[in-house]
C-alpha cells in the first residue's frame, strides 16, 4: 500500500528554517500542489518600560535613592506601617514634573498630609498619609505604573 502523500524534502525545510532565522519573520509558509510546509518561530519575549519622564534633579537622585533598599526590603506589604496603593494607576511623587517631591526618606509627615499621586483615568488622586510618622521608604519611582494593594512607602 502505498502513501498518497509526497515525502517531505527535510532540505528544503532545513533552507526555510534558515531564512527564517535569517530574517526578522517570525512565520513562513510554502505551498506546492499538494505538499504545504509551514515554519514558525516563537517571538522574542518583549519587556515593556514606561518612558522616563524629565524630571528635577532632587526626583532622579530620590527615585535612584529609594531603589537599593526597596531591592533589599524582606516583605514590605507586611510591614505595619505600609501605605499601599488604593488603586491603579501610575505614581507620581511630586505636584507636577521640576517640583519638589511631596517628602524624601526621613520626612516627617503628619496624618492626611499628601504623600504622593496616583493618577487614574487622567484623573490626579492624592494618596494621604494614614499616620503621622517618619517615612523610612519609598518603594514606588516618579511616574512608576502601581496596581491596586501595591506598598507604596512605609512610615514609622
């Protein structure tokens, strides 16, 4: 009994495969009469980035300032002095782009003192401080993408 079917040419998909990889495609697909020979390649993984904003000097040195121990921290979601994001949104740590930041690490801030924004559906909401206290860090950079629960900073 004999196979209808033609035998597959592995030299010609080895010569597809490497102008695949040759090219920046990602898919080919040959056919002829009735021998159809597709080749697909999975994408490379992209990581998307939010674009810096220019900022004051004073923001760039505190965003550079709070990553290393944000890096270092043991579980800051569980710390009792946590504020957390109340929704999604992007973070932005002062009034508006060269304005000073609304506190550094060591700031002392008082209950329902502003501590930052998190912007929402083009909307600009002021996250408060719960408590008065010592802000020891600040876990999100100026103009960093937070989800709903995200630590924010933490005062003690």
């Amino acid at each position: 009994m004999k196979s209808s079917k033609p035998p597959i040419d592995t030299d010609l998909v080895k010569e597809i495969a490497k102008l695949l990889s040759d090219s920046d495609l990602t898919e080919i697909e040959v056919q002829h009469d009735d021998l159809r020979i597709r080749v697909v390649r999975a994408p490379a993984p992209v990581t998307l980035a939010p674009a810096p904003l220019a900022a004051a000097p004073a923001l760039a040195a505190a965003s550079a300032a709070v990553a290393a121990p944000a890096a270092a921290a043991d579980d800051p979601a569980k710390h009792p002095g946590v504020v957390s994001s109340p929704m999604v949104g992007t973070a932005y740590l002062a009034a508006e782009p060269g304005s000073a930041p609304f506190i550094d690490v060591g700031s002392v801030v008082r209950e329902g003192q502003t501590v930052l924004i998190v912007e929402a559906m083009k909307t600009m909401n002021t996250i408060p401080a719960p408590r008065s206290g010592t802000v020891t860090r600040i876990l999100v950079g100026n103009a960093q993408p937070v989800e709903y629960g995200e630590p924010l900073l933490i005062i003690e």
